[in-house]
C-alpha cells in the first residue's frame, strides 16, 4: 500500500529535485521514494551486519601465559609500502 505525503523544500532544492527527476526520467515523488528506500536497506543492511558481529565470540589474543602483541606488529601492514 502507498501513502502520500507533503513536503516542504526550500525553492532551490525543489528546483534542484525536479532537474534531478527530469534527468532521471522520473517525477521528484519517485525520485524521492527510490532514495528513500535506498536509505532503507542500507540501514538494514548495517543493523544485520551489526548484529552478525556483535552475535560472535571474542578473539583471544594471547595465552595467559604470553604477553599481548605489541601495536606495531598487528599494523605491520601500513608499514610495508
């Protein structure tokens, strides 16, 4: 089901909008709503990915009986240009 909605815009970026639909082949209402649910999914997709990241167990990075990584070497990649 679609609802309609108003908006207020300031004159430039009405005007910007409708050059972008024209452009675009599209009317500033679709326009909108394709950017919209672009928007959408991107911040879905983020929460899920967030999700899937904070679900997994740590990574330990030492034994107990050996001492943590030193800054360097867990960056050594930078430095091999």
């Amino acid at each position: 089901m679609k609802r309609n909605i108003t908006i207020s815009l300031d004159e430039k970026v009405a005007r910007w909008a409708r050059v972008k639909a024209a452009e675009n082949d599209t009317s500033v209402s679709r326009l909108l709503a394709d950017r919209l649910e672009q928007e959408m999914a991107r911040e879905t997709e983020y929460e899920r990915a967030r999700e899937r990241f904070l679900s997994k167990s740590g990574r330990r990075l030492r034994t107990d009986d050996t001492p943590y990584p030193q800054r360097d070497s867990l960056h050594e990649r930078q430095h091999e240009r």
